[in-house]
C-alpha cells in the first residue's frame, strides 16, 4: 500500500510518498495558509498542494495529475491545511489528547481540484475549553500540524512520557506529553519571526551581515542567554550593535559570533515560557525533547543543558529521520484502522 501524507503549515506545503516505510519521493511548494488569508481565497492553495501532489507521485513512478492506476494511494493531510484558512475545517481536539484521540478525530474529505482520491485530515489539540480572560489567557494553545510531529517523534524515539517536547522554529512550540502518551498542554511563541525582524528589518541587520548564525559559537550563545535573561530582549539586541562598533578585534570581525549573542537572547526568552507557562506546568525533572531544524536544536540543547533549573534528561532528535510528522501522521492513520500492515 502507498501512503501520501501531506503538511501544510503557514508558507510551505510539503508532499511525501511512502511504501513499506521507505520514502519514494517527495515534493514541495512555497505555499501555505498565509496566501488565503492575503488573498480571501483558498486558490493558490490548492493549486499549490495540487502541484506538490503530482509532482511526488510522477517522482514515484505514479503519472497522471487524476492518479490514473493509483487506487491504492492514501492520502493523510495535517497541519494548517485542517485550520478556518485551510482546504478542511476541522475544530480543535482538547487536551489531553494522544495517538488514539487524534485518530478518532480524523475526517475524510474530498476535494476533487486538488486529487481525485478522498484525503484523511487530523485535527490540532487546545489546551483549553471555553473562553479566556486577560488571567487565563496563559492556560490556552493551540496547535495543527505539531501534534503529528510529536505522535512521529514519540514512536521514532520509543518516549513512553512523561516529557515535553521542545519544537523551535518560526513559532516555537513546547508540548507537554503525559504519561498516556498523551499531548497534555503546549506553549507556542513567535522567537523565530522575532530572531527574522532582529536580523534582517532592525538597525542592528548590519551588525550582522543580515544573517542568522549557521554555526554555534558556545561563549557567545550562552553570554546572549545570560543578557537575555537578565538585561531583557531589548538591550541584549542593541549589545549586538555595541560589540560591532567596539568590539576587540576578535568580536568586530566574528559575524557569528554577535550572531549566536543574539540568538541565545531570543532563546533565552522560549526557556522563560517553558519555565513558567501555567500550559506546561513544567518541572525540573521533567525529561526533555528537543527536535527542529538541526542549528537550532543543538543551540536550545545545549542551553538547556547548561541551565542549573532543568535536571532531567536532555535528548536531541537523530538526524536522518525522512520526516517526523510525516511519521506521525501515518502512525495516526494507522491507528485509525486505515493502515493494516
């Protein structure tokens, strides 16, 4: 059986063809729910996925953009794809909610412009029912596409749980998983677009050749972290600027190194909410699991390794792995029933 799993989030929509647990091909396009909350339309979106879609089946020896002899293709979506500015609305499940929620939450929809097969959509998680106030606001998360990521990440990495998993990026996310295996609460920030606006769109992008670190320079990570912590966003953001004008002949000519000052700034900031968002409920013990792209995750890891609060154990996400939601979403699937083998 050929599985299809689909992920759309914010600005990119990625597309992956599966059999036997090996990936046959993949493709992706530059689209997201972004584009139908500019434009009112969900057009470019399904034109996007629609894309992506015949483009990973043709790279897995499957033409024809109406699946001609591919009966046997399952099709799973998750992400912003199932959110009011997605292809199928699906609301919200409510917290705690694991792998057999998920799979019970799943919805079969057809969408005949974009693939002629029906797609099964997962819904995200909240972490909280009703309405909030300016008191309880903190309480409330939501989240659509990291729920199958940290499904994936659980049965890649054999987590049993307790534990929270660590997710930074654009909007980082921390999730907090019981010991059912269940995703109990999360917490979400936008680190990643504020890190985006300091690098590129401030008076310090110079400073940093409008560049975000490709490489972790320890002294300085941990330095911004501590600024950071003490000296609020704001400062530690303006030292970047200092150090280049200033700075001995070491800092004035190392990019990177004002670079990993500021991200360890930004970061340090998503420690502050993974310490004492009222979502989480974190503990010092609690183990720790921190996934992303590989720079960032090992700038978090060792930051949260080098933090007196957090004694449990510290793991990172192996390299190597094709895709975790795409993992998750087919764990889901087969949960479901959908997936027998």
């Amino acid at each position: 059986m050929l599985f299809a799993t689909i992920d759309t989030g914010t600005t990119n929509t990625r597309v992956m063809v599966w059999k036997d647990g090996a990936v046959l091909a993949e493709a992706g396009r530059p689209v997201g729910v972004r584009d139908t909350a500019i434009t009112g339309s969900t057009d470019a979106l399904k034109a996007g996925v629609r894309d992506a879609i015949a483009e990973a089946l043709s790279g897995a020896g499957l033409t024809g953009t109406g699946l001609s002899g591919t009966d046997d293709v399952l099709f799973l979506a998750s992400g912003m794809i199932t959110s009011n500015v997605g292809l199928c609305e699906i609301p919200h499940l409510l917290a705690p909610a694991g792998r057999e929620e998920l799979a019970q939450g799943m919805r079969s929809a057809s969408l005949p412009d974009v693939v002629d097969r029906p797609i099964w959509f997962i819904p995200g998680i909240k972490s909280h029912a009703g309405p909030i106030t300016l008191d309880t606001v903190d309480a409330m998360d939501i989240m659509r596409g990291e729920e199958t990521e940290t499904i994936g990440v659980l049965h890649a990495m054999r987590v049993n749980g307790p534990a929270v998993l660590v997710l930074p990026g654009s909007h980082s996310k921390f999730v907090r998983v019981d010991a059912q295996r269940r995703i109990a609460g999360s917490v979400t920030t936008i680190s990643g677009e504020l890190l985006d606006v300091l690098t590129k769109n401030t008076l310090i992008a110079s400073s940093l050749a409008h560049s975000f670190a490709d490489r972790i320079v320890p002294d300085a990570l941990l330095r911004g972290a501590d600024y950071g912590r003490t000296l609020s966003l704001g400062r530690s953001a303006f030292l970047v600027r200092l150090l280049d004008l200033f700075g001995d002949l070491d800092v004035k000519g190392d990019v990177q190194a004002r670079a990993n000052l500021l991200l360890g700034a930004v970061l340090a900031s998503d420690i502050t909410a993974l310490r004492n968002s009222r979502s989480l409920g974190m503990t010092p013990g609690t183990a720790i699991i921190v996934g992303g792209k590989a720079m960032l995750r090992d700038a978090f890891a060792l930051l949260l390794r080098n933090d007196p609060f957090f004694t449990g154990t510290i793991a990172t996400v192996p390299d190597g792995l094709p895709s975790v939601s795409a993992i998750g979403a087919i764990e889901i699937a087969r949960t479901r029933g959908l997936i027998t083998l």
